[in-house]
C-alpha cells in the first residue's frame, strides 16, 4: 500500500505531511515512558510484515497489521508507522520520501479511528470483544486502502480505476488481518492483559 515518489500531486503531498505532522506530534506526546519499549517492538513488526508481498492481479498486497498497533498504541501509532516506513524507504525504497507523510497518514489515521471505536470494547466479555477485535482489523485496513484510492484520485482523476484495483485487491487482506487482530488480542487477555488499554 506504498504509494510511489512521483504519482501525488503537490496538495495531496502537503496534506499528507500535515495530517501526520499533527499526527506525530499528538502521538510522542501521549507516549509515556513506560511504553517506548512496546511502540518500537510494534513499529518493527509492521516493518518486517508489510515486507512479504504477495501478487493479487495487477497489483501486491502486504500485511498492514495497522488495527492491532491501533488497539495498542492509539496516537503512538502515527509515530511508529513514521519511523518503520521512512527505515522501509532509506532501506528498501518502498514508498519514497515525498511520499512519507501521505503513506504514513494513510496507515495510521486509520489506526487511531479504530483505536477510538474498538479499544472500548475490548474489555467487553466473550464475543463483543472477539467481534470488535475482528472488525477492528478489517476496518483499519479498508479506510487505508480507502485513503489510498483518494489519494491517488484527488491527486489526478484519471487515477479512479487504479484506485478502485488498489481498493479491491485488499479485501482479502482486510479478511486476513481482521483474524490475526483477534487472534493477537485474544492471546495477549491471556497472557498480557495490562498491555490492552
């Protein structure tokens, strides 16, 4: 779901770097001490997952992991997603530089959405906490890849059928990751409790 240097428009681009300038801020406010340790084991596995990708039609698609580190992290998860996506452009030229900002809001805005509707529910017993973990991650993924077809459409028209592709090759991943967001909050109640919010 990186978006490429040279695809934005100049006002998508200041956009994007002003949603997760603010974004960023928020987020290494709220960060207490105590969570360092835990933000940066997220921002690394978000590194390493959205690494694999996995061809589907005209395009790829990659693990997001956005709701789980959303449920975990709330606005610490803008501050994450900026540092494993600029180390993925310095390392692996995924994205770019001018595109940081657009795909750094693009992961998590929707993160600290799902944060604010699910995190509450989690504490709920048995099946409203399983659904709201399940929802949390197939929703995250689906208003990224919502953000990413306004992206690329407000930054030129002509771009609505890659966006619409872009769209719908992540409905498998937004299955996917609905089922790993419940299998990892499911298994931290178990085990880690305290880390849930």
């Amino acid at each position: 779901m990186h978006i490429a240097e040279g695809v934005l428009s100049g006002p998508v681009i200041a956009a994007g770097f002003a949603v997760t300038a603010v974004g960023v801020g928020i987020g290494l406010k709220k960060l207490d001490f105590e969570h360092i340790a835990e933000t940066g084991i997220l921002a690394a596995t978000f590194f390493v997952a959205s690494l694999v990708h996995v061809p589907v039609g005209p395009s790829s698609a990659h693990l997001i992991l956005n709701g789980v580190i959303g449920l975990l992290l709330g606005w610490a998860a803008f501050p994450a997603i900026a540092v494993a996506l600029l180390l993925q452009a310095v390392f692996f030229q995924f994205g770019g530089f001018t595109t940081l900002g657009v795909n750094t809001a693009i992961m998590a805005l929707p993160a600290v959405v799902c944060f604010y509707l699910f995190a509450p529910l989690l504490k709920k017993p048995g099946k409203i906490a399983s659904t709201a973990a399940f929802s949390c991650g197939l929703l995250a993924v689906f208003l990224s890849a919502v953000l990413l077809g306004g992206a690329l459409y407000f930054s030129n028209e002509n771009f609505f059928e890659v966006a619409t592709i872009a769209i719908s090759t992540h409905i498998p991943i937004m299955i996917i990751e609905g089922f790993i967001t419940l299998f990892c909050i499911g298994f931290l109640k178990k085990v880690r409790p305290e880390m849930l919010p």
